[in-house]
C-alpha cells in the first residue's frame, strides 16, 4: 500500500525544520510527512557539537570578502550573507513571539564576532576589510585595534603571555554576533510541526525516488530497524539530507544533478568545559585559512552555548573520510561517481593539490600538535584541559565548468528539477546560519504559482522579505534593534 502526501521533507536537520515550518504555516491543508534515516532529528551537520553554531553574518569571516588581486576588498558578498542572516533573525523572532519556539537563550546568545590576524600583509588586508566595513548600516559597531591592550580587553586568551616580536597584529570585532545552537533549534522546529500534525518519522531511509506519469514521486523506503520496505507517493520532494543530498537528486534521474559530484571533509574540534579557562573568553575569534584550506576550516575559537552549558571549542582540524556523513557508508566517495561528473571531480583533483597537501598535514597532527596549533591563538594553552572532539563530516561541491572542467565550490547550493516537483540542497557553510533566505528561494523556485498567495504572510513572518536592509540605515537598526530585544540579544 502506498500512503500519499503533499510534501515530502527528507532529512532531520535544520533545512527540512525550516522549510516544513514554512509550508505548514502557508499551506496548513497541505499534508507533510519527514522522514530521518537516524533514530532522532539533528544529529548530523545540525547537531550542535557538528558546527561551530557561529550565527554566519560575515562579520568575523574573511573567506566571505576576499582580497582582489589589484589589493582592494568588496564587500557586496558579506553584505548579502548578512542580509540573509538578519531573514533568520526576523523568522526566529516571529516563532518566539508565537510560542513556535522556547526561550530565545535555549537556542540563541549573543557572543561578539571577532578576527586576529598576525603578520603585516594580513594586518594591513585586515584594515582594508574594516575600512570598507565601517560604514555598512549592518556592520555598525565594527572596531579595529593594532593595541594588545585593546585586544586584551576583548578576548584575554588572545593576548596573555603573548612573546613580543617584531610581527604585528590587529583585531576586529562586532558586539552584536550570535552563537546558536542549531540542534536545539531543530528540535524545537519538529517539536512544533508534531504537535501541528506533520509526521516526523525517524528511522527510515530513503532508498529510491521514481517519477510517475501524474508528475508526482514514488519514493522507497525501509525502516533501519528491522529493514521492512514501504512507499510513499508525494507530490513534491525536498531532499535536506547533508552529503546523502547528492545520492539521493541522482536516483531521482532529474536531468539537473548530472555534473555535480561531493568532496567530503570532516572535522575535529578541541574543547574545554574549564570553568576558569572558559570565564576568560567570550567571543567567536576567526582567523586566515592554511594555504590550500578550504574556507570551513578556517581556524576559530569559540564560545559554544549548548543546553545551556558553556564551553570552547578551537578548530576545526580537517579528518578525511569517504563518508558523505557522520553515519555514511565508506563506499559513498567511490559509488557517487557517474560518466557525467568523472571529469569535473578529476579536474578538481588536478587543480587543488594545496587542498590534498593540506589535508595530509592536518591528518598527521597528533594530540599535541593541534594543541601546538591552538597555541598561536591562545598561548597559555595547556593539552590536559582540552580533550578532542569528533565534528561532523561537509561535503564540499563539485561541479561542472565551462571554462576550467570542473570547480570546487564552497557554500550551498539548491539543484531542483525544472518542473519545480523536487529540489534539494548540496553544500555547507554558510548554510545554517542562512536556512531562511535558501528555503525562501527554493519556494520561488518550486512554487511560482503559489507564491502571490503566501506573500503577505511571508511579509508577516519576515517584515522585510524581499526588500534590503544595509540601503536604509534606519530601517536596519529599527530592525536588528527589534529581534535583538525579542530574542534577548544585547545588539
């Protein structure tokens, strides 16, 4: 027997949440059915010791306004992730005011965004990137030091007993930066779209997806525990499923996925609950990347805010795995490949070998050598208060390029079907943080005809959906200065 459905969420992390909390507002009639391969929701790259649960605003990462090669910064990208991230502050705040979600601080705090950078040609990028910061209405607060005292004053782990030397430094920070706890979250999103009627179900994978004549999709599936089969016919698809994304939009046969292929990289993190040790740091401090690195692993300590309990995390120090997730199958890298993306993954290959180098460094790092890297941040660092921490596993994308064959690309991205009945999501960073402004796209993108309807509602969840903020200064503050105080942030 086959079940039918309006929509088809699979995947238990924060896009599905978003998304099925959306449709189930919009279109309450609709019937929406999740289904999770794990035994409970958030427990990949949504789990909170997964990421670095860093509210991505741009306001602390400098892969997001990278220096051109005639020495000038534009700041148009990390003005636009900004933009996207205040839609997530917007949403948040209307599901708290609703009683969608629970007290802001069991998901959100505010902890300052910073950057530390050392050596002169980084000081002086630094500078250039605050200058062209400075007056952007959503960068306000912004400051810049080259003053070890001031620096102290923001983040004391930074400085203390920091060696004097003839190399520079500087530091920027941003008061108003978040730290979210993206698992809880996502939990609360399910929490609340089950006791609305949408059947979350966990322990249940996804195993084919089959287009049928009406244009609707069959979808196959087992049950994990016990491995009985059972279908399901839906008349969209949306597939939230981190890395397991590309297996899944390539079963489906839709003519779109054909080129992409995933590269995946995982993670691990130092940490520390020291209550002595975590009382002197309150802040998200990001740095460079290593040469060859991909953007994710930017080297950052981090206050976390996880079930109400505070810790740092340093890292993340690259793992690899061919595993597309935490809880992949070590086949994934080798049975993704297809006539169609074996020349643009090759071509990668060919043209990142500082990533392959990189990953060989990092992967012949022992205990004490990453805590040798944590060092350069923090220099009183000591390897018996910081224990080490699995992360989870981001598949990078790769994908055909009529220039160069084959690119590797760092963010995310929405690969739907042209009549707009599937859709799903492949990439990382800064994906969360933004899962708003991505669902809201993949809606224009999938229901066209839909969306004169659901605009005024969407207005009301997010006053200012498909407008900008940063062109109206007063505009911007009147808004961030609203969430701020709904989701009991200080900026």
């Amino acid at each position: 027997m086959t079940d039918n459905v309006d929509v088809l969420l699979i995947g238990g992390g924060i896009m599905s949440a978003t998304l099925g909390t959306l449709l189930r507002d919009l279109q309450p009639d609709w019937k929406i059915a999740v289904f999770e391969r794990l035994g409970e929701v958030a427990q990949e790259s949504s789990n909170a010791w997964n990421n670095a649960g860093t509210g991505h605003a741009a306001l602390c990462e400098l892969n997001y306004m990278p220096q051109a090669p005639d020495g000038s910064v534009d700041p148009a990208k990390a003005v636009a992730i900004n933009e996207q991230f205040q839609q997530s502050r917007q949403f948040w705040s209307n599901l708290v005011e609703e009683g969608v979600l629970n007290a802001p601080e069991t998901f959100i705090n505010s902890t300052p965004h910073m950057t530390f950078v050392r050596g002169e040609k980084d000081v002086t990028y630094l500078r250039k990137r605050y200058e062209a910061l400075k007056d952007q209405p959503l960068f306000a607060g912004i400051e810049f030091s080259e003053d070890s005292r001031v620096i102290h004053q923001w983040a004391p782990l930074l400085m203390k007993k920091r060696l004097k030397t003839d190399q520079p430094f500087a530091a920027t920070r941003v008061p108003s930066g978040t730290d979210v706890d993206f698992g809880s979250l996502t939990r609360q999103l399910f929490d609340h779209l089950q006791n609305s009627g949408v059947d979350v179900v966990t322990n249940r994978e996804v195993r084919s997806l089959k287009r049928q004549k009406d244009g609707t999709w069959e979808v196959g599936f087992r049950h994990t525990i016990g491995h009985t089969p059972g279908r399901v016919r839906a008349r969209f698809v949306f597939v939230g499923a981190g890395g397991w994304a590309l297996k899944l939009l390539q079963r489906s046969g839709i003519p779109e996925i054909k080129g992409y292929g995933v590269f995946p990289v995982g993670g691990q993190w130092l940490k520390t609950s020291n209550p002595a040790i975590v009382a002197q740091h309150k802040a998200k401090v990001y740095s460079q990347a290593s040469v060859g690195a991909p953007p994710m692993s930017v080297p950052h300590l981090d206050t976390r805010v996880v079930d109400g309990e505070t810790s740092l995390l340093f890292g993340p120090f690259a793992t690899f795995s061919p595993k597309f997730l935490k809880n992949g199958s070590p086949l994934d890298l080798v049975t993704q490949v297809r006539p169609h993306n074996l020349i643009p993954m090759l071509k990668v290959a060919i043209d990142n070998p500082g990533l392959i180098k990189y990953l060989v460094s990092e992967l012949l790092k022992n205990h004490a050598k990453k805590v040798d890297s944590l060092r350069e941040f923090m220099p009183t660092a000591e390897a018996e208060d910081w224990e080490l921490l699995n992360a989870g596993q981001r598949a990078q994308v790769m994908k055909r390029d009529p220039k160069k064959g084959g690119v590797l690309q760092f963010g995310t991205e929405v690969v739907s079907a042209a009549d707009g009945s599937i859709a799903g999501l492949l990439g990382a960073s800064p994906g969360a943080s933004t899962a708003v402004s991505i669902m809201l796209g993949l809606l224009k993108t999938c229901f066209p005809d839909r969306m004169p309807e659901w605009e005024p509602r969407l207005k009301a969840l997010i006053p200012t959906y498909g407008e900008t903020l940063n062109p109206r200064p007063e505009i911007a503050r009147e808004v961030t200065s609203e969430t701020a105080q709904v989701l009991a942030l200080t900026a």
